[in-house]
C-alpha cells in the first residue's frame, strides 16, 4: 500500500533497549577511561566486586563483550566503544 501509493517506506524499528542505571553506565565510562577495574571501583568509591557486577551484567544485558580484560587492565572493544 505505502511504495505503490507514493508513500515512502516505513523507517525500521529501533533496536531493543536496554534498561541500565546510571552507576552501571559510569562504571562502563569509568573502566574504559583508567583502564582498571580497581581504580574505576576508587574512583566510585564501591567495592571492585561491585564494579566487575555491573559490567557483567550490562554485558549480558547487551549480548556483547564491552570489556576486553587483559593481565593489564581492561580497554573498551568495538561494541565498547559504541555503547
């Protein structure tokens, strides 16, 4: 009905989103921007474990790594960096 009638198409949906808290996103920005799980989690003041909990779970949240861990740290990845 809308191309033969001189409608153009319809935009494709958005992807789905994800429902993420604000501490969860800082952690992300925090992580990528020192490099380190440990300081992300000084520089919030939590704990590390709470840190690399909120990583996890907007990882799965996301279906993607956003975090490559390395014996030096973490750095963003392409879905990272992105997000």
């Amino acid at each position: 009905m809308l191309e033969s009638q001189g409608m153009p198409p319809r935009p494709a949906p958005p992807p789905p989103r994800v429902s993420t808290d604000t501490d969860t996103l800082r952690a992300l920005v925090t992580a990528a921007d020192t490099g380190s799980l440990s300081a992300t989690a000084r520089a919030l003041g939590v704990q590390l474990s709470t840190v690399s909990r909120q990583i996890a779970t907007l990882e799965r949240a996301v279906e993607a790594l956003l975090l490559t861990r390395t014996g030096r740290g973490v750095r963003p990845t392409p879905a990272g960096e992105r997000y």
